[in-house]
C-alpha cells in the first residue's frame, strides 16, 4: 500500500516522492518513486507546524488538551527555557 501512495503522487504531478513508516518492535517499510530513492534525506521544512497542529487537536479530541487555555491545559508537559521572561 506504501508503494501505491508514492506512486500516486508521481502520477499527479510531483516529481519525486518518498515515505516511511516505522513502528517500535516492527519491521520499518519505506516506499520511494520518481526521482528519489527511499534513501534520499530530505529538510523536514514546515512540515513540523501541521504534524504539530495535528498532535494538539488530537489530543483536544481525547481531552488531554484543552485549547481554550493555552498552556494550561499541558500540565502533563513541562517546557524549560534557557531564556529569562521579564
């Protein structure tokens, strides 16, 4: 199935695309087309900012995180900072 998705994204267009998967204990599966190979390291780039608004409206649907209180609603996550608020 993992092949198929790269696949399909070469046919509509992109000119190359790779992904992998892995799951602690299980085997890792990589899939690549076009002009990458499933060895090729590409920059993360924005990509962080929608995995991330994505873990934080995932957690709001279990209820661990509450969206109308910023930061508070994280008790679980303790954030340090070498910088100084004033």
């Amino acid at each position: 199935m993992l092949h198929e998705l790269v696949d399909s994204l070469v046919h509509a267009g992109a000119p190359g695309a790779a992904a992998c998967f892995a799951v602690q204990g299980d085997e890792t599966l990589a899939a690549a087309a076009g002009d990458v190979t499933p060895d090729d390291v590409f920059s993360i780039g924005s990509v962080t900012k929608t995995f991330v608004a994505t873990a934080a409206l995932r957690l709001a649907e279990a209820r661990v995180l509450d969206l109308d209180r910023p930061g508070a609603g994280a008790t679980w996550c303790r954030l340090t900072s070498p910088y100084e608020c004033s």
